[in-house]
C-alpha cells in the first residue's frame, strides 16, 4: 500500500520531474490567477471571481478545491446568516511568492520587448 502525506497525496502520484510537479499543481491559467488574488490576503468567492474576471462559478468552484486539497489554499467557513466563505493561502501557497513574481518580471519584459518591436 502506498503512504499518503498529509496532503492525501502519494509521492508515487507525482512526476518524477519537479517543473512537471509544479505545473500539476499550478500548470492552469485559473490556479495562478488564484494564487495572484490570493497573494495579498483573504478573499470572498464573489471577490474573486471579480478580480479574476472571465472565469465562471463552477470553474472558480472547482479550482478552489482542487487547490484546497493540493494544500495551497484554506477555506474558512463562518457561522453566520447568510454563511460567509473566505479564501486565504496556506503557508504552502504562499511559498510560491518567487514563482508569480518571476512570472510577473518575464512578462513585463516580453511585453517591452514585444512593445520595443523585439
């Protein structure tokens, strides 16, 4: 039998190669676009799914909670009427702070060159 970590996740389920276990994880446009609005803070659903722009419930729905149970993001659910949900980056999620950067320095130098006529 194959031991889960704490993650229900298996290393075995992994690819061998570490840019393929990234991208598994954050490979969509709709997981980075999460994990930009989330960078900051806490985040409702509806102020999510405004801030992202263009993504529909259901999609926002399930990348939160695939991204839920990769560890990158907590759900908090509050006792009240009507409920009020928030979404915030677990400790993990926020590890990935150096890669949207990276990812905001390279386009912000294509966009110049492109600008520039390369």
């Amino acid at each position: 039998m194959t031991e889960k970590t704490a993650l229900g996740v298996s290393p075995q389920d992994l690819p061998a190669c570490p840019v393929e276990t990234t991208l598994k994880l954050i490979g969509n446009k709709w997981e980075v676009l999460v994990l930009r609005d989330l960078m900051p803070g806490t985040k409702r659903f509806g102020e999510l799914k405004q801030s992202i722009g263009g993504i529909s419930q259901k999609v926002l729905t399930s990348k939160l909670r695939e991204m839920e149970a990769d560890g990158l993001v907590e759900r908090h659910v509050f006792a009240e009427v009507p409920p009020r949900v928030e979404y915030s980056l677990t400790p993990l999620g926020r590890t990935l702070k150096p890669v949207l950067d990276a990812m905001e320095q390279w386009g912000t130098a294509y966009k110049k060159r492109i600008a520039a006529g390369r």
